[in-house]
C-alpha cells in the first residue's frame, strides 16, 4: 500500500505553498511558492479527482484569476474565470455583453456534489455565486442567489461585499448553504434556483433591528462531518450552532460556561474524527488579534455542551491575526488541527489538540489553509 500523503495548502499574500508531510505528521517540506508575489485567497483541493487543485488568484495589476494543477502543484494553468472568456485571454472586452458588476477578487473554491464530477463553485465579490459544470472551462452566474429579493438589504462586510463560504450538503447534490458578508447565511435545496435566509436569532448589534431576516455579517460556516445537519458558525455578533440544517434558531454558544471572553473571531472547523466538535480562535473584535498576548485555539463539544482550551496563549504568545480560512482539519485519526496566521505562522497538532507545534518556515501573511490526504 502507498504511503499516505498529508498536503498542507496554503494560500498567502505572496503565492501559494504546499506543505507535505507523511501520516505520522512530525516533519514537514515546503515545496516551491507557485502564483509568486500574488493574493491568494483560497486554496482548494478536488475529492473527486486525485491531484487536482485550484488557486483563487487575485492581482492588483490582473485582476481574480482561477488557477488549477492536475498534478499536486508540479504545474499550474490559468483556467476560464466568471465573466472572462474562456480562453482565458485577458483582453478588455468593450462589447454590450460586458457584465455591470465585474468581479473584483475571487474568495471561495468548492468542488461539486460526488454525483457530479465535473460540477465546481466559486463564491466572488461583488456578491456573486458562478457554477461550472465542465471542470472550469465556462462559468454560469447562479441568479437565485445572485439576484435574490434581499439583496437591497445587503452591505460589504471590512472586506468587501463577498461570498466567502460554500457548502455542498454531502447527502444531496441539491441543498447547498452560503455565507455572505455582510447578508448571513443562505440556503437552497433545488441547486440554486431558490434560496432563503437562514438566520434566526443571530445578532446583528450594528444595525437598528438586531435580529434581522438579512445583513448578520457571518465570518465563516462549517458542517459537522459526522451530522451534516448541525452546522457550527463563527460571526461578527459571536459564536453560533444550528442543530436542524439551519431550518431552527442558532444557538449562541460562545457565551456559554467556560468559554472565550470574546466570541468574536473569523474561522471554524471541525473534524471527521472528532463528531460533535468544532474548533475556534477567538480574536479581540476591535483589534482582531488574539487575546491574552498569545494564540489561542478553542473547543466546543456539542455534545455535552461545554468548551475547552486546546492551546492557551504562552505556547505562541504575540498578537496574531486568523483569516476566515485561516483554520482547518485532516482526515485522519487523531484528528490533525491546522492554524494559519497573519503573520505568516503555520502551526499545527497531529493528535486533535494535546500537543501543538509550528512548521519551520516563514510564509507571507496567510490568508487560507486547507488540508487534503
């Protein structure tokens, strides 16, 4: 049998970077910086097919670019993006079909449904959602989402008006969810035709109806592996659960017995061999670095409903800033926790949480870190 891989993708302020270690995750190679002195927003590996990954690009002096490697990185091209042709060819386009919003930067990549091979997602800014279904090589707005009746009522988050997060329900093809800054969460279970919010009881402190239909500004959302129905999400007004697919109320758990002082924070995560548990780094809502002069990782237990500190702040004391994909975690058992900062730290624990260590290696500011064996 082959050697397991584990590949670390890191999406930085200066290019992207694949970390690779075996299994036992105690050494690790950084191979060679691809997208050189870039914006890399996003990272993604495809499940379905083995060594492929793709690179969400943004340029000030190009504009969003999409990236893919058929190869783990060996050699990267330049496939079509939303509202450029397909050729990939950069040339101004001043014809009547020339789209109202151009996309500014490109933020989330999702692979498709299992069920559908050739099926990709990205989430862009201004507050667009584009489908292919021929592996990257033409893109389709999705107008349900897009054109949504609410949109009015949607603002840019400090980022920019963005679709950050995606997610595929992995028992269906159909019932996807988003995450919009600053709109909240959104769900359709028709692929996109039709979607609703998905936002009760989530606060909005910065607006006059603190409990709105529309305009939460959710940081970032991720799915139990285990239960896909329960759904864990870190927002600006604070850490929240749904337990029913976003269909009841979410629960504010950040405030619960034992946990962080400040609820805030931009990522969240959570592990196939750790069912009903999620992971968080708070930060301070004014200054958005981590409290208590250190980096701090948090767990929440769903089940018994209660957290714990994996990591308190003198193992990696310092001011660090976490991106909203800043978190991730492996496959594996124990459960492989990944951090990546701001400040271009990469730190990791191979056994879900008891021990932590930082990769040897100075990256650019990182903006996402995806894991894939």
């Amino acid at each position: 049998m082959a050697e397991r891989k584990v590949r670390v993708l890191v999406g930085t302020r200066k290019g992207t970077y694949i970390v690779q270690s075996d299994a036992r995750r105690k050494s690790w190679k950084v191979g060679a910086v691809s997208n050189t002195g870039r914006d890399i927003f996003h990272v993604r590996a495809d499940p379905r097919h083995a060594g492929t990954l793709y690179a969400a690009v943004n340029s000030g002096f190009w504009g969003p670019i999409l990236y893919r490697t058929l190869n783990w990185g060996k050699a990267w091209e330049e496939v079509a993006t939303p509202l450029t042709p397909v050729s990939g060819k950069r040339e101004p386009r001043f014809d009547d079909k020339a789209p109202p919003l151009p996309v500014v930067n490109l933020w989330h990549i999702e692979p498709g449904h299992a069920s559908e091979p050739n099926t990709v997602f990205v989430g862009a800014d201004p507050h667009l959602l584009f489908r292919s279904d021929d592996l990257a090589k033409s893109w389709q707005p999705i107008a349900g989402l897009n054109e949504h009746p609410t949109k009015s009522k949607w603002n840019p988050g400090a980022g920019g008006p963005c679709v950050h997060t995606v997610i595929v329900d992995p028992r269906d093809a159909r019932r996807m969810y988003v995450g919009i800054s600053a709109a909240g969460t959104f769900r359709t279970d028709d692929a996109g035709e039709h979607w609703r919010p998905t936002n009760r009881k989530v606060e909005a402190g910065f607006l006059p109806d603190p409990f709105p239909e529309v305009g939460q500004c959710v940081h970032h959302v991720a799915l139990d592996p285990a239960n896909p129905d329960v759904a864990y999400r870190q927002d600006h007004g604070g850490i929240y659960v749904s337990r029913h697919a976003m269909d009841d109320d979410w629960d504010r758990v950040g405030k619960a017995r034992g946990g962080p002082k400040d609820d805030f924070g931009f990522c969240v995560t959570s592990a196939e061999a750790l069912p009903g548990r999620a992971f968080f780094v708070p930060l301070q809502g004014e200054a958005r670095t981590t409290p208590g002069g250190g980096l701090q990782v948090w767990e929440w237990n769903d089940t018994g409903r209660r957290w714990r500190t994996l990591m308190g702040p003198k193992q990696f004391p310092g001011d660090f800033g976490v991106h909203r994909e800043g978190i991730s975690a492996d496959a594996l058992d124990p459960a492989g926790i990944y951090v990546g900062t701001t400040t271009g730290q990469l730190v990791y624990s191979a056994d879900a949480g008891k021990r932590w260590a930082q990769v040897p290696y100075q990256f650019p500011g990182i903006h996402s870190v995806q894991v894939t064996v």
